[in-house]
C-alpha cells in the first residue's frame, strides 16, 4: 500500500495517541515526547532476518503497517538497529501511528508515581535485556518492585542525574536478582556519564582495573564491579544512555561479615577533597585523633559497617596505616609497611593510575578495604580503584591533562619509591614491563574505547543521548567544563593521549631508581 493509499484507508477512523506497542508479548519501552517506541535486538540476529517477531498493539482486531507494508511474519522481516520504523496500526474503527526504533542496548524502564529526589520512591522497574538467552535466563524481560533515588554529590547538581536503585519483593523485602549477566544482588548504581565526553572513561577504566587487579586473599574475588550500558526510560520519557552497574560492597569484595564493628570486613573511603583533609588521605599529612562516634575521620569515610548498625566506627587500622606512611622513620617503614598492604596491590593501582592520568583518583576515590580484621592472613587493606571518569587525558574539571605532566602520587606511593622496600621499584618496572606486552599495549588500550565506540554509535544511543541533553547542559556548582556530545573527537583525543602518555611513562618509569 503506497502512502496515499494508506492515508485514504484512515479516513473517518478515531486516532489514538498511545498504542502500547508490543513484541512477542513484551511491552515496548516508550518516549512520549518522540511518539516513539524502542525495542532491543541480540547481537545474533542483526541484520538478518526475523520469523518469530509478533508484533501486536491494545487496539484489538488490527492490522499493523510497517512502512506503509502490511506486515507478513510468514516471511520474516528484515530489522535494522537504529531505524526508525513508521508504524500505522488500524482496526474498524480505530487507528494509531508511531516510530519503532530497535537498538542493540538492553533498556531499563522506571515508572514511578512520586517524584524522584534524595529519598526512596517505589515504582516498577523492567529491564529488557536482547542478551538474555546468553546470561542464562529464559526470558528477555526482568520486572521487579524497585525503589529510586538521587545518588552523589556534586552530581545532584547536574541536569542529567545518578540513580541508585534497590530492588524488592512484594513483600517489601530485598530482592536479589541477576541484571544484564551480574552478580545477584538487590542494589545496583545508574550513572548518567554526564560529565564525561566520550561516555565510556569509568567503565573502560573499571573493565581495566578488574583485569589487571590481583586479591591476595581470595583469586576468585573481583575486586571492582561490573558494567553494562542501558538506555534509560523513567514515565514514558526517553532519559539517556547509563552505565548499570554492581555496588563495591562486602559480598563483592569477598569480605567477611561484621556484625560488631572490630571482627570482620571493614571498607573505608577516600571521600573529601578539600584542604583541611586532602593532605591526610593522600597520606601526606599525620591525621587527627580517632573519632570512633563519626561516620567521616579525617577526609575518609566507612563504608561497611554502617554506624547504624554497630554504633561506632573501628578507624584503628586505618589510623596506624596512616601513621606509618605519615610519621615512621624510614627504617620502620621498610619494616613493616608489607604488614599493612599487598605489595602486588599497590602496584596494580600505582600503575593504573600513572596510565591513565587519575589525579582525582590518589587519595579520593580510592577505597580500603580488610577482608577479616579477626585473621592476620587477610587484615592487610586492600586498594580498590574507584570513580574513575575524570581520567584519560581530562581532569575533573574536564580541562586537558597533558599526557606528559609529571607522576601522579602521593604520600604512599612516594615512601614506596623512595624507601624502596623488598626492591618495590625493580617489581614495579617488571610488573610495567609485563603490562606493556599486553594489557598496557598501545593496541589493547585503544581497542577497548574503539570497541565501546563502535556499540554505543551503531545502536543510536549516543545520537539521542545528544539529543536529550545537549540542551541542559549546566550545572549549579563548581567550575566543571560541560560540552555538546560529539564523543567521535573526543575517542580521537584520548587515543592520541593514550600514546603520549606510554611515550612518556616507559622513559619515566625505567629511570626510576637511577642516582642522581
């Protein structure tokens, strides 16, 4: 049927504004703003064509259009990612018309009755993961109760916001489930990647850290968290591409439980950047006196477990670590730091954060952790590398970073160097030396933005992206530097960047240790 010929057979018919379109008996994610319903396709199936999509609308008895062709599932369809479809769906007496986009992004979809702030909002959340088959489960959508609301700080300021979501039973209790091939688990962090200008940087850097990571305690713990990019619908309006992704808790990091304070898994926070601490939690400067009543000492924050629960804070360990980076001679450092951390640790983390640039990352943003403070073959504090946007060639203002500016560090990582206990410099450069053959390779590096890339722009999400937020970018605090969402020049950058920055760290790190 050509277009006159359509538009001929809806005259004198009732138009409907919503036609709750469906696939295979999943309901569509919706943006009402666009007319335009979305659908996500597996990798398996793209460009190919599909004999089992049944496509179907609230209007009962009708005949569905898809560019102006009546549809005939006996002989498959031909679906393209990021095509918007014009659909006319018509019965008798009824008839309706929208955009059908299908993408290779699993969707996420809120609808919730009470406005979204700081405190918990109940609502329904799905999920519809293309994927599915592939994390094990049967169907493509996962629905749940869930509650929502604003995560962050400084990024309650952004137009565009970070979520964190819990998800629960009907019965009010957490439910733990298994999102996009994750850990089972009921709490989960969206974050919006508003202030980052190629959209990958935390998770390329997360995927990274997991990778090159080593856990003295446990080699089957990850220490970090996993990923996945959803586009985000929260009442029926588009809200943008998101990073879903697992918490840094006790059950990821393999910690012992703690129900008392003193005896199990303790998980402190590089948390305030600011003068009067930022000394302190970069380990250069002696911290104040122990606080057991408050949750934040001396620019750090617990994070498990929760003064609610125990009624005060074990800063202990934390405390003489800090004190012995800080105020031991160099002989007690030597003597003892490798009773406090994992040689291997801090070397993955010293090296990750010299390779991509993480100044926001060396005293903030960096986590500890002790797997049980009861046995002394797991009280050492683990480094876990954490919020890792501001990186790869920008800083957190997102003003250019030269791939060529001087060592990142602090007070640790300087003793280390210096001091040099148990030849910490030789297994340093052994350690780059071996990261450099693969893992740290100019071609690994840049594959893994390529690669992230290439999904995000062929599935459309970073088009709408674009057009979602382009307009609204300002924020009410600080001095960050926003831009449109043009994420090709920006890869280009950072590949550029990423190397400068081996040019200049292979020179650096070999001449470490040299006399001068």
């Amino acid at each position: 049927m050509d277009e006159e010929s359509l538009q001929k057979a809806l005259y004198g018919l009732e138009k409907v504004t919503v036609l709750e379109l469906k696939i295979d008996g999943i309901a569509c994610a919706y943006d009402q703003t666009e007319n335009t319903y979305y659908y996500p396709l597996p990798e398996a199936v793209r460009d190919e064509a599909i004999f089992s999509l049944h496509l179907d609308s609230r209007l009962p008895g009708e005949r569905i259009y898809l560019e102006n062709t009546l549809i005939n599932l006996d002989e498959g369809i031909v679906l393209e990612r990021n095509q918007p479809y014009d659909i006319t769906v018509i019965n008798a007496y009824q008839y309706g018309q929208c955009k059908l986009v299908f993408t290779a992004l699993p969707l996420l979809v809120f609808d919730v009755p009470a406005q979204i702030t700081q405190d918990e909002a109940l609502g329904e959340m799905r999920i519809l993961d293309p994927e599915y088959a592939a994390h094990g489960l049967s169907q493509l959508q996962f629905v749940s109760e869930a509650t929502v609301a604003y995560r962050g700080a400084i990024s309650r300021a952004y137009s565009k916001k970070n979520y964190k979501l819990k998800l629960l039973k009907t019965s009010g209790q957490e439910k733990m489930a298994s999102l996009l091939g994750m850990r089972p688990d009921g709490d989960w962090i969206l974050e919006g990647m508003y202030n980052d200008y190629a959209k990958m940087r935390k998770k390329v850097s997360m995927d990274l850290w997991m990778e090159l990571s080593t856990v003295y305690y446990d080699s089957s713990v990850i220490n970090g968290v996993n990923g996945a990019y959803v586009e985000a619908f929260f009442d029926d309006q588009y809200h943008g591409l998101y990073l879903l992704h697992e918490r840094l808790d006790q059950k990821q990091l393999g910690l012992a439980k703690n129900v008392d304070g003193r005896n199990g898994g303790i998980i402190y926070k590089g948390d305030i950047w600011n003068d009067a601490d930022h000394a302190v939690i970069s380990f250069s400067k002696q911290p104040g006196p122990i606080e057991p009543q408050n949750e934040q000492w001396s620019g750090f924050s617990c994070r498990y477990p929760k003064f609610s629960d125990v009624g005060w804070i074990n800063w202990e360990p934390m405390y003489e670590f800090c004190m012995l980076v800080t105020t031991a001679t160099d002989e007690e450092f030597v003597d003892r730091i490798d009773t406090y951390i994992d040689y291997d640790n801090i070397i993955e983390g010293l090296l990750l954060l010299e390779m991509m640039g993480g100044d926001d990352n060396r005293g903030k943003n960096m986590i500890w952790s002790i797997a049980d403070a009861r046995d002394p073959h797991r009280s050492k504090l683990m480094l876990t590398m954490w919020d890792m946007d501001a990186t790869w060639g920008r800083n957190w203002l997102n003003e250019i970073r030269p791939a060529d500016k001087k060592w990142v560090t602090n007070g640790l990582f300087n003793r280390f160097l210096k001091q040099n206990p148990d030849e910490f410099v030789s297994k340093l450069q052994q350690k780059w030396d071996t990261l450099r053959k693969d893992v740290f390779s100019l071609e690994s590096l840049t594959v893994r933005f390529e690669r992230e890339y290439k999904l995000l722009e062929e599935s459309g999400a970073l088009a709408r992206e674009k057009k979602r937020w382009d307009s609204m970018l300002t924020t009410q605090k600080h001095r960050i530097i926003f831009a449109t969402v043009d994420v090709a020049p920006e890869i280009h950058y950072i590949k550029e960047w990423i190397a400068q920055r081996l040019v200049y760290l292979d020179g650096y790190i070999s001449s470490l240790g040299d006399e001068e």
